[in-house]
C-alpha cells in the first residue's frame, strides 16, 4: 500500500496546503498542480479526497496505492483542456481525446452514501463500502461533465486575476464580479502588494506632493 502510517493516523496532515475555492471538485482537483504537484503520492490524494468532499470526512482509505496518484492526474489533465477550452473559446488538438477520457471516467458509478446513527443518535453519512480509484474519479469526471454541460455554471467560470495564478473557479458573486480564487490569498497579496507600491511611493515623494 502507498499509504504511510503517519499519514494513516493523520488523514488531514497535507489539508493545509491544499485549495479548496473554487466550488467545483473537477476544479478542486486542477487546483493541486498549483503552485507544486501535490499529487505526488497517496498521502495528500487521500488527504484531497476527503477535503473535495468525495467521500465523508472521517473515511478511512486503507486501500488507496501508489497507482491512484497517476489516475487522478490523468483525469485532471483531461478536465484541465476542457475547462481550458471553455475559456479561450479554442479547440487545442487534444480535444477531443480529453472529452473521450473524461466521459469514460465518469461512466463508473461513484461512491454510495447511507446514513448511519452516530453515538448521540443523529444521523451520519458513511459510504456503503471502500470506495474504489474508479468510483472516486467517476465523481469529479461526473461534476466535470455537469459543470460543463450547464449554460448557468459555465458562464461563471473564471480564471483568478491574481499574479500568476491559474486558479480556476465559479463566479456566483453579485454581479459576478468575484476577482480571485480566494480573497484571502490571492486577495491579500494584491492588497499587500499595492499597501507596498504606495508606501514606496510615500519614502520618495517630494514634501507636499499628495499620494493618491
């Protein structure tokens, strides 16, 4: 199995680095190529599969190995050329095969949710079984395809305005005029960015010149 047992008795130990702004898990998953690979082993994919919220938080992945990594990748390139499509209203050549791969992936069926009683007597959700590499990437492949296939979603896609970040999300704003992935990333730098354009500007200015 690839997955260590640190990771086993810490499944949240790589949730930290991960991102999860963009309200889609097809665009959750596009997400972990930046700013590094995070899906480089079993460790932080299991950690990304709970926080996309492909399976319920405290679900154990015992059976997650080193070939679940890759398959994940492959779907995320495959959804990356069509979103990438969708955005600059170009057909790259590999087109067509992406739109294949994804509709194949999501021909499995995904993970099945019951509810169970927790020990205060409310009810959970846990899935019926472990759920399989195939049935994990049939769900993004499957919210891929919705989100592609909406009119309403799709015309919301945007890429984040922040310095270089390919960070793709779902503008459902007001007016739909959400900037950036997170306000708090890449939000913050561009605020932090300008506080120090302006304070620069203040150290050389001339005495009485007014900074705007």
């Amino acid at each position: 199995m690839g997955l260590d047992l640190d990771t086993a008795m810490n499944p949240y130990k790589y949730a930290y680095e991960l991102r999860f702004d963009s309200g889609r898990s097809s665009l959750d998953l596009l997400a972990t190529s930046h700013p590094h690979e995070h899906l480089d082993a079993v460790g932080p994919l299991c950690a990304w599969i709970r926080g996309a919220g492909l399976v319920p938080p405290d679900t154990p992945l015992p059976h997650a190995d080193d070939s679940w990594p890759a398959a994940f990748r492959e779907l995320r390139t495959s959804v990356g050329r069509l979103v990438s499509d969708w955005l600059t209203r170009t057909h790259p050549g590999a087109y067509d095969v992406a739109l294949a791969r994804v509709n194949e992936a999501a021909c499995a069926a995904p993970p099945v949710p019951r509810a169970v009683h927790a020990d205060d007597g409310s009810l959970v959700q846990e899935l019926a079984g472990p759920p399989e590499c195939a049935a994990l990437l049939a769900a993004v492949a499957r919210d891929a395809v919705e989100l592609l296939t909406d009119p309403v979603a799709r015309a919301g896609l945007r890429q984040c305005e922040g310095d270089n970040c390919p960070i793709v999300y779902v503008d459902t704003s007001r007016g739909r005029r959400r900037r950036w992935c997170s306000s708090e990333v890449c939000g913050n730098r561009e605020r932090v960015a300008r506080h120090r354009k302006r304070a620069a500007l203040a150290r050389g200015q001339l005495p009485g010149m007014r900074v705007l």
